[in-house]
C-alpha cells in the first residue's frame, strides 16, 4: 500500500479508537450505515469505466462486459434469495479474498499462487476478528438470514486457524511485503489497534469501520489513479461525477426495497444482504483484472 495513504488511515484508525468510547453503540451502527450507503457504495459505482478502461475502444467487447456484469450482480441477489447459506459462504470468500488483495497486493506482480493465499488468509483473519469480537450479534444475523444457528466455538476455531496461517505466511514472505522492520511493525500494530476497536464496538460498525476505512478509501485512491492519473489534481471531483448516476440508482432501489418491509426486520436483512453481495462479487472480478493490468 502507498506509504502516505497508509500513515494518515493508521491516524484516523488511532482516532477512531478515541472515538468509539464517546458514542453509543446504536449512533455507532447508524454512522456505520451511513458510511457503507456512500463512501461505500460510491468505491464500486465506477466499475463500468474501469470495464471501459481496460478495453479500450472496442466497443464491442463493452456491450458484452456491461451486459456480463450485469448479468452477474441480478443472478448473484437471486442465489442469495433462493440458496442463503450456499451464497453466504461464496460472498465471504470473495470478501476476504478482496479485502486482503487491495490491502497487500497492489503492484505486485500476479506470478505466484501463495500471494493469493496470502491475501485471502489476511483477508479471513480481518472478518474472522470482526465476527469472533462480536459474536452474539454475528451469530443472531447470521440465523436471520440462513435460519440456522451456529456456535461462536466455530467463530473461535476459524479466527485461530486464519490467524495461524497469517503468522506462517509472513514470515515466508517477508522479503516480499514486509522488506523492513518498519513495515512489519505497522502492520502488526494495525492488526492488533482494529482488533481493539473490533471489541469494543458493535458488529455493524467494526465492518464498517474496516470497509470504508481500509479497503474503500484505498480502493477509491486506486481507481483515481488508473482512470485519471497521478498528475490529475481534479480526480476526486471527476471521479464522483462519473459515479453519481449508479451510486443514485442503487441507492434509491435500495431504499425502496427496505420502505416496502420496514415492518419485517427478517425481510430488510434478506434484502440489504443480497443486495450488497450483488454489487460486491462483480466489483471484485473488476478489481483484480484492474489491479492484474496495472501492477
């Protein structure tokens, strides 16, 4: 990750450990909320210029990506509808893969098999802490939406196993990713401050907190980079203007979708789930081809 990006999150994460100890756990939730429906959604509501971007001017070959992903975000919300607990696991493992591969695996080159893993690993320890540090509301959410309860012992075992594996794997690839004593320090310091935070927070905002925080702000700062350049100092303004269209759309189906069951907690989570599972899995493959061209 770029050094200084990484120095001013590791300052807003010491603050928001600060922070977390003046609010209550329901602003906390409603804060969280709010940074996912923007910050959030705006860090994938460009994926179609990016699609344009690493096609160039084969007009074609856009019909057939826009046509695809789409086609991909509408089947993804019906399996998340029709099999909970199948699509559940697959959104999972599309997320600690992703959070694992924009955190670690910017610019490195994809010729090895065990960054990969690596990035997967890190990315299971990150939600593995999440769920394990607040375990009675995962194991609530999760019954809402497969309707099946599980034990925190799992939640135990799979945090310890990931984390296992993290430690064996950084020191395999230290020369790689941790090449100094500098490196290794912030690294592991951040695990253990978001571990902290984790704690003492609530399940909606300790993933909410690493989403925005350490994966959509540095996702965001990435796709500036490949749409509009290093040396573009409006990419900011040029970015968000590309984007409000879909960010609106989705929001505003989104919102529609949770007015019509504002009655039924069971069927808002049914819905919100899908939905951010929907925009997250193409988001993904969108993601690793962008960072596979550009590394």
């Amino acid at each position: 990750m770029m050094s200084g990006l990484h120095r001013v999150l590791l300052l807003i994460t010491l603050f928001s450990f600060w922070f977390i100890g003046f609010i209550d756990h329901a602003e906390a939730n409603y804060l969280g909320i709010s940074l996912v429906l923007t910050i959030g959604l705006i860090h994938g509501a460009n994926d179609l210029r990016i699609i344009g971007k690493l096609n160039g001017s084969n007009r074609f070959s856009k019909k057939k990506q826009l046509s695809l992903y789409l086609f991909m975000a509408l089947f993804t919300f019906f399996i998340f509808y029709l099999f909970p607990v199948t699509a559940l696991i697959i959104f999972l493992l599309f997320s600690c893969y992703h959070f694992g591969e924009q955190h670690w695996l910017e610019g490195q080159v994809r010729n090895s098999v065990i960054l990969g893993f690596f990035a997967f690993i890190y990315g299971l320890l990150i939600i593995s802490m999440i769920l394990k540090f607040n375990s009675l509301e995962t194991i609530l959410v999760l019954k809402d939406i497969t309707h099946i309860e599980i034990s925190s012992s799992i939640l135990n075992i799979v945090f310890y196993i990931s984390a296992f594996i993290f430690l064996i794997l950084t020191y395999l690839l230290r020369s790689v990713l941790l090449p100094n004593f500098n490196e290794f320090f912030k690294e592991f310091f951040l695990i253990l401050i978001l571990g902290v935070i984790f704690k003492i927070s609530t399940l909606i905002w300790s993933f909410a907190f690493y989403f925005i925080v350490w994966h959509a702000i540095p996702s965001l700062y990435s796709q500036i980079k490949v749409l509009y350049g290093k040396e573009k100092g409006n990419g900011v303004l040029a970015y968000l203007k590309h984007s409000i269209f879909y960010w609106l759309i989705s929001l505003v189906w989104l919102t529609i979708a949770i007015f019509f069951f504002k009655e039924n907690t069971t069927w808002i989570i049914s819905i919100f789930f899908p939905f951010i599972a929907a925009l997250t899995i193409p988001h993904v493959l969108v993601m690793s081809k962008m960072f596979e061209e550009y590394a």
